[in-house]
C-alpha cells in the first residue's frame, strides 16, 4: 500500500487494538470509511453512505469543509507548534474571545484541553483548586448522574453513569462521588422535546447533599441533555432545580456541553437553551467540526480571579499547576476559529433550530414500527430504542449493521440508536436519513 492510498484498504487490520470496539469482530468484517464530502461518507466497497450522526456528533458543518483545511494548512505553513505553557501565540487568545462572546453569563475565561475527557477532568480539578482558594479544602465530593457519559479518563469514568464503563476500573475510580438518578422516566417514551414530569429528581442532589454534607461538594456535573446513552431530555424545571440546588450548599454547576454545545439544542449552548447558567462548562468535538482534537473549559471569572488571585508562587510558576502539551495547539487553533467564522458567516444555530422541528417530526414517524420501543429528541440530537434481544446491545448493534448496508451510518449505544444530523443538512438530506433509517430498522426486524 502506498502513502497516497493510506486510508483505503491496509495490509493487515491485525496491529491497530481499536477504542470501543468489537475488535475481533470488526476485523473479520471491516467497516472502513475512505472518503467524506458534505453529508456523505464512502466505504472501502465504494458504497455511499449518509451520515446520520455528524461523525460522534463531531462534525456539524459537514465533511470536508474547504476553509477549514485552508486554515490549517495555512497556519501549519507559518506556525506549526509553540508551547503552551507560559509562551503562545495570538490565535489561542482571539479564539478565547470568540468563545468567550458566545458562552452565557460571565463564563469568560477559557481553558483549552485536548478532548472532552481532558476538558472534564480539567473542570474537577479547577473546582478542586477554586475551593481550595476559597479556604475550602474541605470540598472533595463530585455529584454525577446515572447514564452520564463525560469521557474516559479516570475523573471523567468516576462522574459517569455507565455501568460497563466502570466495571473493570472500580478499584482506581475517584473517591467521593455519588451519582443522582437518570431522569429518563417509563412515561417520557415517545414523548417529544422536555417532558413534563421528573423535575423532582433534581432533589437527589438536596439528599446526597444532607447525606453527605453540602459543604463537604466541589460541584455537581450533568450533561444539559445526555447525549452517549440516547438523548434523555431534562424534565421540565429540573436544571433550574440543580442551579438553586448548587447555590444553596456553595456547590459549583458544571454544565458537559461536549455534545450539546455549538448549536446541537438549536442554540449555542444548551445552558442558554434551558436558561440555566453554570459555572463551568466543557466543549470538544464541534469546536473544531471534529478535524482535529480539542476540549475546553469555560469557568466564570469568579473562578478565575480566586485561584489567580490565591497564588503566592513565584514570578514564573503557574497558579494552577495543570495544562497539556496540546492545549492550544496552532492547528487546533486555526481550524476552531475557522468554524467560529462559518458559525457566524451561516448563522448556523439558527440553522440547527429552523430544522429541528422537521428532523423531530420525521423522527417521530418511525413509532409505528414493531420493535421501536421509544422515541426522544431535541433540537438536532434523538435516540431510537430497539426492543432488546436475547442480551442488551445486540439488537441495536445489528439494527445499526442493517441501517449501514441500508446506506445511513451513525452509533448506536447498547440498544439505542443515535441519531444527530448535520446542521448543513436540508429536508431532502433528512427525508434520506429517515427514509433509510425505516429500510434498515425493518429489515433487522424481518432477519
Ligand atoms: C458529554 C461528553 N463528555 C465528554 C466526552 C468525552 O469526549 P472525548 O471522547 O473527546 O474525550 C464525550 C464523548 O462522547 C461526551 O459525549
């Protein structure tokens, strides 16, 4: 295999352990993608495929995005790598700014990490160090929530709610968390955008909060809407709920915007679309339309200036001693604020949210099949259950084989289907996604 053909058919599939995947299996039937254009992705057989879920909800503006790769090619011309830590370059301070004129409230200062998991465990410990600043030590627990998924280092699989994600690592997960249960109640099946009922389960944080000692709480961490275990939509009321929750004890809010942020909700983040703001909040994947890897942390000020202010280091040391080799990096840099131009140049939040009632409603129309078992979704983001067979995840695994050979590609997670459009999509690009989503869902029901 020559350089030029690197990513169509390799040698051997032997030597690559890949993350979250049937290894064994998948080499015995390779799915591989060779090429991605707009909202189209071609396997190594030369199939055309549509995508269905925006790469992991990385890639909102579409593949293959021209000024995005003349940004990067640019940038690596000029600049290819400085360091991060007390040196830089412009481009990481304008691209501050622009996040910092999107985010809501006076979450103004940002923090740049290197992916969504790095982006969580950098936002405990700024909670960690803030209230250690604050003469508030004391401050160690972390609140997470059932069905939570915030990344796969060990900060971020302790505050998760995925059980098959933890099993194996119990015995070096962070002490001190306590999780609240999932907000996905029976009666929420099928039901369109927020439901009406299970605000009340915010109260889990008051009695892990008396159970514990409020004071005794760093921060509380939820994702505004659970992306990773099926689109499971806030209750009305309920973040509202958490947010006076937080305020009564000192606890600090962290809002996992990995998913929801950059326009998923049809706003630019789910915290202005449920009208809730926190104190910090974590972005990743849409930053960069997922080309290459970023995550950030955006703290209120307040955070900022008391562990700025606390630090008596001397000239030259850091006040919170925490970065990576890659927080910021010219390329990174370059493409995110490529994609903060095309945001603005194509209003393309405003996009996301004209187009959700049609994607919700052809969503919606696949109820009447069989084996779909519930239904839920929001903005430009939904989860479709498959009745379960025999074990969890093998129905949803071959419905997603069957939606692939059908020609819509997208994740499903255990039983549920995910399901998260591009934003440069039009109705005949949804009227696809769903037309081949009913051939694929109801051939896996005939096999
Ligand atoms: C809400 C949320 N947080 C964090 C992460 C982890 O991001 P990454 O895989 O970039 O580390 C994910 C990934 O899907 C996510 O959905």
């Amino acid at each position: 295999m020559s350089a030029s053909n690197r990513t169509n058919i390799p040698n051997s599939l032997n030597e690559h352990w890949m993350p979250f995947s049937d290894n064994k299996n998948f080499k015995k039937n390779p799915r591989l993608i060779i090429d991605a254009k707009g909202v189209y992705l071609t396997n190594h057989e030369g199939k055309k495929m549509i995508d269905g879920s925006s790469g992991l909800f990385c890639n909102p503006l579409g593949h293959g995005r021209r000024e995005i790769t003349e940004a990067v090619t640019k940038q690596l011309d000029k600049l290819d790598y400085c360091q991060p830590f007390n040196q830089g370059f412009g481009g990481s301070f304008e691209l501050a700014t622009r996040i910092a004129k999107k985010t809501p409230g006076d979450l103004n200062k940002i923090f740049y990490t290197i992916c969504g998991s790095t982006a969580v465990e950098t936002a405990i410990k700024i909670s960690i160090a803030y209230h250690r600043a604050k003469g508030q030590g004391h401050r160690f627990r972390f609140v997470g929530r059932e069905r939570g998924y915030h990344g796969m280092n060990i900060g971020a699989t302790t505050v998760g709610g995925m059980i098959n994600n933890v099993k194996t690592f119990a015995s070096v997960l962070m002490p001190g968390v306590q999780h609240m249960r999932h907000t996905h109640l029976p009666e929420h099946k099928f039901v369109k955008g927020q439901p009406e009922t299970g605000a009340d389960m915010a109260e889990d944080l008051e009695r892990i909060a008396m159970n514990f000692g409020g004071e005794n709480i760093a921060a509380c961490i939820v994702e505004p809407i659970a992306g990773s275990t099926g689109t499971l939509i806030p209750p009305k009321g309920y973040l509202k709920r958490l947010r006076e929750i937080c305020d009564k004890h000192g606890i600090l809010l962290i809002f996992d915007e990995v998913i929801t942020g950059w326009g998923r909700t049809g706003s630019a983040f789910g915290a202005q679309e449920f009208g809730v703001t926190p104190d910090l909040m974590t972005m990743a994947k849409a930053t960069t339309n997922g080309v290459i890897p970023m995550g950030v942390v955006a703290c209120k000020d307040e955070i900022y200036d008391a562990i700025t202010d606390a630090s008596s280091a001397p000239e030259g040391a850091p006040e919170l001693f925490h970065g990576y080799t890659y927080s910021g990096i010219p390329a990174a840099v370059a493409a995110a604020l490529a994609v903060q131009d095309i945001f603005d140049k194509e209003d393309i939040f405003k996009r996301a949210k004209e187009m959700s009632p049609y994607f919700q409603d052809g969503l919606h129309s696949l109820k009447d099949i069989d084996i779909v078992t519930s239904i839920r979704g929001y903005g430009m983001m939904g989860g479709i259950d498959i009745k379960m067979k025999d074990k969890p995840g093998k129905a949803g695994f071959q419905t997603f084989k069957h939606c692939y050979d059908a020609g819509v590609n997208f994740k499903s997670t255990g039983d549920t289907l995910i399901i998260a459009p591009q934003f440069i999509c039009e109705k005949k690009h949804i009227d696809e996604i769903i037309e081949k989503l009913r051939t694929g869902i109801t051939n896996y029901a005939k096999s």
